[in-house]
C-alpha cells in the first residue's frame, strides 16, 4: 500500500470518517476501528481505500446452466458492474438459485418451482442484510426469479434497478415460428398418432435456438413487461432478445441508474405503490399476459405492505382491453414487439387510451408519463393495436368466483372461442393421473378436467400444468374440453383452464368435495366458477372429507407447506411488511 493509500486508510478508523457512508447500511461493515477486521477482507478481494468509502451495490444474478433462460445473465452482470463503478459505486457479485419451469414440468421437480421464488427473495435478503448492502441491481431471466427479485428489492427497500436478461430468439419450423410450447404440444400430437417420431425429434431440436426466456407471452416476458410498467426497470430493457449485444447497453445503464437513485434516495416502495401495480396488472392484460401475474403481483404487494389480492388483479384485468396479438392465444413472439419498439409502445398506447396512471414514478426519477413522451405509436404493424382498435374490450385475463371458488380463480382467455362451459367432472387427486389419462384418451369431449391436491400448501407447490394442456391441446380437444385446478398453469398453456381456485382442497374447499360427474359450470363472461349441487350437498361432503397427507414431510417442501398462504393473496411465506418494526434500508 503507497503511502497515500495509507494516510486514507489510516482516516477510516475514526468512526463516521466518510460523509459517503452517512445513512447508509454499509457504514456497519466499513467504517471506524472495530470494522478494521471487515476492511481486512475487502482488501484481500482487490479493493482500495476509495472503494471501500464508496457506496456497496449487491448486483445479483440468477445465472446458473439450467437452462437457456439464465445463461446469459452473468455477461450482463459484467456491464451492470461497469455501470455501477462508473457512476461512483463500488459493485459487489453475487448469484442466487433458479428452478426452470421448462425443465423441472410435468414431474416432480415442478413442486420445487414456485418455492424457488421464495427461496430466491430470502436468500438476496440474507446477502444483503449480511453484508450491508446500500443498494441492489437485480438481472432475471427465468419465470420465477423475476417476482423472486422484485420481492426482495421491495422487502429490503434499498435503491433498486431490474434489469430482465431477455427472451430467446424464436425457431423455424417448416416455414414457421416456433416456441417451445410447440414442442410441448407436439408431444400430444405425437400421442394421438398424428407426429412421426422424426417430425418430433427435429422440432425438439430446433424451437430454442439461442439464450434467453421463453418467445411468447409467458410467465417470463409478461413479468418482465411488469417490471417496466411498475417502474422499477429502465424504458425499453424488458424486450431486447438475450443474444443482442445492445443488451449490455441496458446494463450498463442499469448500474448507472442505481447510483442515481441512491443520490436521489429513490426507493422501490416510493415507487410501488397501488398505481403502480395496477398500471403493472394492466400491462399484463393488456398482451394476453399469464396467469400467474395474478401470484406475483400480490405477492410483491404484500413485500410493500399493500393491499392487492387476485380479486384486485382480476379488477384491472377487467377494465383493460386486450391490444397485443401475442402467443399463446395470439400470432406474435416478444421479438416481434421489440422490433416495432418495446414494451414502450405498449405502454404508450395504454397511457393514451386512459388505462395507466400517467403519475406514477420510475427508476429513472421520472414519472411513467414523462418516460413516455417521445414514444410514437409505431403505424403499419399489427403486433400492437391502439385501444381504439383492441383485440378484445376486456383484457386477455379473466378473475372467477362462485360456490367452487369463493377465494377466486383465474382464467386466460385471450384466443379462445368458447368461453362458456358446462359439463361433468372428471376428478384427478394429482397431476400425474390427469396427464396419463389424457395420452390415453381416457376423456372426453364435454367433460370438465379436475386436478386438485396441487395447491400451495397440498402439492406442496401449486405446480403448472402445461404438460397436461398441451397434450390436450395437440389431440385437437382443446376448445371441446375444459380444466380446473388449485394448481397453477404455465404462461404458454391455452384452451379454457382456470387455476389457482381457491381454497385449496388441502384446506377443504369445495374444489376437495367434488365427485366424478358433478355437473361444473364456467362462465368467463359473468366471472363465475360453480358446481351444480345444493348448499347441503357441499355441507355434507365437507362433514365426510379428510385431509390428506403429502408425500413430502422433511426438507424445504415441508416448510414451505408449513407456512404458506392462500394463492389469492400471493402465496406467501412471511407476514409481509405490514407487520414491519423495522426496515433493512434504514438500518
């Protein structure tokens, strides 16, 4: 060390001997002579006496090799580095886990998903809390480690900027686009006799051809439109395709912006407000979004002490008219909308159809209006349509309620033709029965598909169903029969499906009493899921029902269950910040 290094090393041991550090969580671990230990590992990583002094930035990644969603993430993570260091601050790496939808469907493994975004808020609130981090940049890339992210900026409340890793470029098959629902879907098609084993395997090996998260409007890029329309993402970050190098750029940026934020004292519940999650809830109407934003966005609601339940989504949902003509119930790919502008154009033509407030701060300081005001609504094209000429009137999400679901459910009904159904149960304790019937054709036309037990708590994990859907969907009975399920679907799964029905039949709701043939009743028009039987039927059952008991009874799964809350309110693990005595970005 030159003995300029040590004179300023030498003015860190008296406490507060940086004005930079004033107010911030990483004075604990930098500043006066009892942190001489701390400074003493800092040091042997590389850092000098000015790095030190300058504020910490967690900067975590999901990276992992799991699967193309997260791949590129770690390169990203290096211009966001930049970014941070060029601005002034010093960026501290650090990774946390993911759990692949893609991967981990139609088995066992998809229980470990939705936990995964717990575990992923957790485990980024730990790092920080542990090494007193003063602000955070997060860079997701697959379904759950978006929300995942996002909770934990909202829990810690340090500056915060996301930063979405990218949708994959999309396959050609036969002269066509293609996505890896099509391969899902083709596995059903494959069943019913009407794909070759050879048509199979050349689909499967050409539908993901680069990095980045799944092309439609899946769970992956409608969370990541949520980013940018709840203001904690830069403008146009959230659909520039993983492999573009111009991505670095929007790293870049996001490191710079985080420093910002903190000299503005900029925070994410200072920017996530009630607004701002139903300018977010609109955003995912609006482009025929998943389902599952209506588990995230509670769920992050709930990290910023807010009241916003799936009846609130469903609200939004409502009111928002569907304007993207995106997969899966659509024609286009995210990259199709990155090319006519971004998630900007999106939002510009809500802001001037009257369906977003305009008012709401953004990571960039400014409000969503003022990001928006050089956007111009790209003409001749139809990936987007003004609000003047919508797809639909109503957005591409539809909330339920009835006898069958009094906690709500929710349903996709962008593309679909049917929506109105009436018809038998055919009931399935777990998703494995339902997805061997159906490749056995042990269904059919008119019969409404039961999956229950695979809830949060009675899964454990509210599993996706896509493998069952899909294979529906690719024996051509996709509009001639109906699911429900306490579970949960994938962004891509299409046809009439209502998930998240609630109370789960863990805890008894009436979706546990239900019995082969019971006559079932969805009406996406009037919002309504019921089963056609007499209040006194349903109490009789319940006198007779008992629970049941999973499978898994140690381990991360079993504490899960343990804890976990109602789907209509998020599912989630912690009673959230309304119960707060403290906040970790004022510690």
């Amino acid at each position: 060390m030159d003995s300029d290094q040590g004179s300023a090393a030498r003015s860190v041991l008296a406490a507060g001997a940086s004005t930079e550090k004033a107010g911030l969580p990483s004075r604990h671990t930098t500043i006066g002579a009892e942190r001489a230990p701390h400074r003493s590992f800092l040091y042997a990583m590389g850092l000098s006496v000015r790095e030190i002094a300058q504020p910490f930035v967690g900067v975590v990644t999901t990276w992992n090799e799991a699967a193309p969603c997260n791949i590129t993430l770690s390169r990203q993570a290096q211009a966001v580095k930049k970014g941070v260091a060029a601005a002034g601050g010093t960026p501290r790496e650090f990774t946390t886990i993911t759990v692949t939808d893609g991967i981990a469907m139609g088995h066992a493994g998809m229980k470990a998903s939705l936990v995964s975004r717990e575990v992923i808020a957790d485990s980024v609130e730990l790092s920080v809390r542990g090494h007193c981090y003063d602000a955070l940049v997060g860079v997701a890339g697959c379904d759950k480690t978006l929300p995942g992210l996002m909770m934990a900026m909202l829990r810690l409340n340090v500056p915060s900027v996301f930063l979405y890793g990218g949708s994959i470029l999309p396959g050609r098959f036969r002269g066509k686009d293609v996505t890896v629902l099509d391969v899902f879907e083709a596995v059903g098609a494959h069943a019913a006799g009407t794909m070759s084993d050879a048509d199979l395997a050349e689909l499967e090996m050409v539908a993901c051809p680069s990095a980045g998260s799944c092309g439609g409007q899946y769970t992956a890029n409608s969370m990541a439109y949520v980013s940018e329309a709840i203001g904690l993402a830069l403008p146009g970050s959230a659909s520039t395709p993983a492999p573009y190098e111009s991505r670095d750029r929007f790293a870049d940026a996001a490191g710079r912006a985080v420093m910002a934020l903190l000299e503005l004292g900029l925070r994410p519940r200072d920017i996530v407000t009630r607004k701002a999650l139903e300018n977010a809830a609109a955003v995912v109407a609006a482009t025929g979004g998943s389902t599952n934003a209506a588990l995230h966005l509670p769920a992050m609601a709930h990290e910023a002490g807010i009241a916003f339940d799936i009846f609130d989504v469903a609200e939004v949902f409502r009111r928002t008219p569907l304007i993207a003509d995106l997969k899966p119930g659509g024609r286009y790919l995210a990259k199709d909308v990155h090319e006519i502008g971004g998630v900007p154009v999106v939002l510009k033509a809500l802001l001037d159809g009257g369906f977003l407030h305009g008012d709401c701060l953004t990571v960039t300081g400014r409000t969503l209006a003022e990001n928006l005001q050089g956007i111009r609504f790209p003409e001749g094209q139809d990936v987007v349509r003004p609000t003047t000429r919508p797809l639909s009137p109503t957005g591409g999400l539809v909330g339920l309620s009835g006898n069958l679901a009094p906690e709500g459910a929710i349903v996709k009904v962008a593309g679909l033709h049917t929506l109105t159904f009436s018809g038998p149960a055919r009931v399935f304790d777990r998703e494995e029965d339902a997805f061997a019937a159906v490749m056995q054709r042990r269904y059919q036309a008119g019969d409404v598909l039961v999956i229950r037990y695979e809830g949060p708590r009675g899964g454990p994990g509210m599993r996706e169903m896509l493998s069952t859907t899909s294979a529906i969907y690719g024996q051509g009975m996709g509009e001639q029969v109906a699911l429900i399920t306490d579970g949960r679907f994938s962004g891509a799964t299409r046809g009439l499906c209502v998930g998240h029905v609630g109370p789960e039949a863990a805890v008894g709701g009436p979706i546990a009493l239900i019995e082969d043939g019971d006559v079932i009743e969805i009406d996406a028009l009037r919002g309504t899921l019921s089963v056609r039987l007499e209040t006194e039927e349903l109490t009789a059952r319940r006198a007779l029902w008992q629970p049941r008991q999973h499978d898994f009874q140690s381990g991360a799964l079993w504490r899960y269950a343990q804890t976990v809350g109602p789907a209509g309110k998020g599912a989630v693990t912690h009673p959230g910040a309304v119960a707060e005595t403290h906040v970790y970005g004022e510690i």
